[in-house]
C-alpha cells in the first residue's frame, strides 16, 4: 500500500495536472470511478497505473474486475492500494473519490 504522499512516484503524478507536464510525458490523470472504470472498459491498453483506496474499491467492486480484464489484456498495467492522503495527493480534484490512474493520451 503507497501511503506517503509525499513519495517521489506521488509527487510525478501530481505533476500531471499541469499541461505542459501531460504534453511532455504524452500522460494524462484519470480521476475517480466512473473515469477509471470508462478507461477500463473501453481503452485498457491506455492505462498504466491505477490507485485505489481500499474502501472506493469495495465499494465499488466491479472495477476490481474490470482491473483483472485489463491486466490480461494489458500486462503492464499496475495497480497499487493507496490511502486517503496519497489520493487527495495525487488528485486534482476538491473532493477525491478514491481512484486515480494514469493513461497514455490516445495516438492520432
């Protein structure tokens, strides 16, 4: 479990809030649920890394397995639990719901 937010792997994604960081790294945030389960579903071959807090997980255990699905589909993806103060961390958002992932922008 990643919980020290302020742990260099953090502080990188972090860093993707800012536009020149994403066109940079070609690397986008996805933030909570819905975006993260969208992403899943549809472009998992996008996805590279995924947190999740215990609890957004249990709450909502479908992502658990579309994250299962992705993996064999993609096998670099990785995911890691991550708590509360790593989330609000990473997150852009006010109020985080307890997912955060990174994807790779969608080649034109």
């Amino acid at each position: 479990m990643l919980e020290n937010p302020r742990a260099a792997r953090v502080r990188t994604i972090r860093k993707l809030s800012q536009r020149t960081v994403r066109r940079e790294t070609g690397r986008f945030l996805l933030e909570g649920p819905q975006a993260v389960r969208e992403a899943l579903t549809y472009r998992p071959d996008l996805v590279e890394d995924l947190f999740a807090t215990p609890t957004a997980l249990e709450k909502h255990g479908d992502i658990r397995t579309l994250i299962d699905d992705a993996q064999a589909e993609n096998p670099d993806l990785e995911w890691e639990y991550a708590d509360e103060a790593v989330i609000d961390a990473m997150s852009d958002t006010v109020t985080p719901q307890g997912f955060v992932a990174v994807a790779k922008q969608n080649p034109t």
